[in-house]
C-alpha cells in the first residue's frame, strides 16, 4: 500500500492572494472564499482535491486533511486508545474501535506501545481540529523494523511523484520497502546500505524539490552509489 499520489493530482507554489479557482468547491486549509473565487490565504502548495481547495504551507507542521495516509508514532497509551504523534500541532487519539484487533478495556499495551511506528489514515477532522485517525482500512497497520525520517510535508508530492514515479523509482533501484506518510514522515526498511541510499535519495529530492530534471538526477545519484554508474 503507498500513499495516493491519485489524491496529489494538482500542486503548484502559491503565494497570498493569489486566485486559485472559479469554484463551487469548499475553500480548504490555508484558502479563504470571496464571491465564488478561492484564493490563497498563506505561501505554500496548492492542493486540489474532489470537494476541496487548499494550501500546504511550504514549511511547518502537517495540517490533517481527511483521507491522508500519514506515518504516526505512539506518544502515550490509554485504557480504550493511543496518543499518535502525526507531526501535527493537534492530538491524535487513535480509539480501540479503529484498529484491526479486538481490544478489551485496558489491554491496549498489548498491542501498540509508547514508541511503535504505525501507518494511519486521517478519518476526520472537526472545526475544533479534533483529529480521528484509524488502521481498518486495507494495508494500514504498525510498522515494524525499519527507520522514519522526516521531510517537510510540502515536499511529498516530489517524493511521490507524478502517478507514483518517483517513489516507484526508489523502491526499485534500492528494493527497500517505503511507505511515505502526507504528513512527511517516511517509514523505509531494508538492507542497511540499500536504506542510507534511500535516505540520501529523499534528502536529493527535498533539497532540490522545485528543480528541472530531478527524477534523472535521483537516478543518477542511486546508480553511483549502487556501483552501477558510470
């Protein structure tokens, strides 16, 4: 299962003020509506989503949109649920009722404890930015072994890239196993020198984000270090 770049279909820089469409669309995260037009609000990433238009801040925390795939890290343990860190300003409970396991009252450290690394989707988020997240859809579950790393979340759509190239490409020539979270939180396992590869590649792709003929220089640099260049 891989973050859905299906969902990443449009994303350009942004700055405030700028008109991002004649819409009848909901004025999202980082947007403001005037009259039928949706404009920005703050610099960063235009996002376009079915029912939504928003705006991911080019730096800063994760703001939780519904329907994400993020990378979260268990933070605290209750008697019905977990505290997950999703690199957001806002808590994350995650209920026992939204995980794949039958949890009885005060058994949940049997299953997920402080530190565990899980793959979550966003199932809600409240006007009061109350947080729902669950692992019942197909795929979502802790994630065990491996190492996270973190880039800025309005870096994603480049780690990804167009339909799921550039992280295809990753996986193939490093054969790692990544997940990449909306939330800039990347969850990466494999042989250790096929991981260090991998991370470098990412630090490539964040750095020079916004630079033409990125995906011939990820590759470039995933050959000489695999030996294989020239």
């Amino acid at each position: 299962m891989q973050s859905s770049d299906s969902r990443e279909s449009v994303r350009e820089v942004v700055v405030p003020g700028e008109l991002l469409a004649i819409s009848s669309k909901k004025a999202g995260v980082g947007t403001y509506s005037e009259g039928g037009k949706i404009f920005a609000s703050q610099l960063g990433i235009k996002t376009v989503r079915p029912d939504s238009i928003s705006v991911v801040p080019l730096a800063g925390q994760y703001i939780p949109v519904t329907g994400d795939l993020v990378v979260g890290k268990i933070v605290d343990v209750g008697a019905s649920n977990w505290l997950v860190d999703i690199n957001s300003p806002y808590p994350s409970p995650l209920h026992v009722n939204e995980v794949p396991w039958r949890v009885e009252f005060g058994e949940t450290r049997k299953f997920m404890t402080v530190g565990d690394i899980v793959l979550l989707m966003i199932v809600g988020v409240d006007e009061t930015k109350r947080i729902r997240v669950s692992m019942q859809e197909h795929g979502l579950r802790k994630l065990t072994g491996g190492t996270v790393m973190e880039v800025s979340p309005s870096k994603v759509p480049r780690v990804i890239g167009k339909n799921g190239s550039m992280i295809q490409m990753l996986k193939n020539m490093t054969s790692c196993r990544i997940y990449v979270g909306q939330n800039g939180r990347i969850w990466i396992d494999g042989e250790l020198d096929s991981i260090v590869r991998a991370v470098q590649a990412i630090r490539m792709i964040e750095d020079e984000a916004h630079s033409q003929g990125l995906t011939e220089k990820v590759k470039a640099l995933l050959e000489r270090s695999s030996g294989t260049g020239a």
